[in-house]
C-alpha cells in the first residue's frame, strides 16, 4: 500500500500535442479517492545538451472554469492588440516542417 501512495498517480487519459519545439501533455489522473485532476506539461529540448526540461502544472476541476476564462481572456487580449498566424505542424519520421496558414510565392 505504501508503494502505491508514493508513486506517480495513475494516468487516465493523455493527450499529447506536439507544437514544433515543443511538445505539451495534458493528462488525467486521479487522486486516492478517484478525484479526477488535469497536469499540463511542457517539454522542450535543451539546446546546449540535448536533455529534455519539463514544466508542469496541476489543474483541479473546481478551478476549470476559471482556469479556462483566464486564458481565453489573455489569448482574446493577444489577438486583439497583435496579428497571430497559428501554426501547422506536420511531422514526418525525421524533419518537422512548420506550415503557415497563407501560401507563400516566390
């Protein structure tokens, strides 16, 4: 029993999202009492070694709605004070090209 309370809690679901150099995991987990919760982690590559660094934050559902009006507030204000082109990233075994929305001719 005491093995199992240390350990990482058991994931649920995982959804990864892969946005150029980095890559953000946002996973359900549940507490000992089945409590569901959300960690978002971000991982990017270090340039100098190689080593991946991670950040995470731990999301609870009695702050998601919050949570999620905060961050539409912050992007809304992005959007409405600078131009933003989202970016498509399509991967293939060994390269990843980033796609702008617009065609670009030469």
């Amino acid at each position: 029993m005491g093995d199992f309370d240390n350990r990482e809690r058991e994931e649920v679901y995982s959804k990864k999202v892969r946005a150029g150099k980095r890559t953000y995991f946002f996973d359900v987990k549940a507490t000992r009492s089945n409590d569901y919760y959300v960690t978002i982690t971000e991982s990017k590559k270090r340039l100098e070694d190689g080593v991946f660094i991670k950040h995470k934050i731990f999301l609870y559902k009695e702050d998601f709605e919050k949570f999620a009006e905060g961050l539409k507030d912050t992007v809304d204000y992005i959007k409405d004070h600078q131009e933003v082109v989202e970016k498509r990233y399509e991967f293939s075994e060994n390269t990843e090209v980033a796609k702008a929305d617009e065609d670009f001719s030469f």
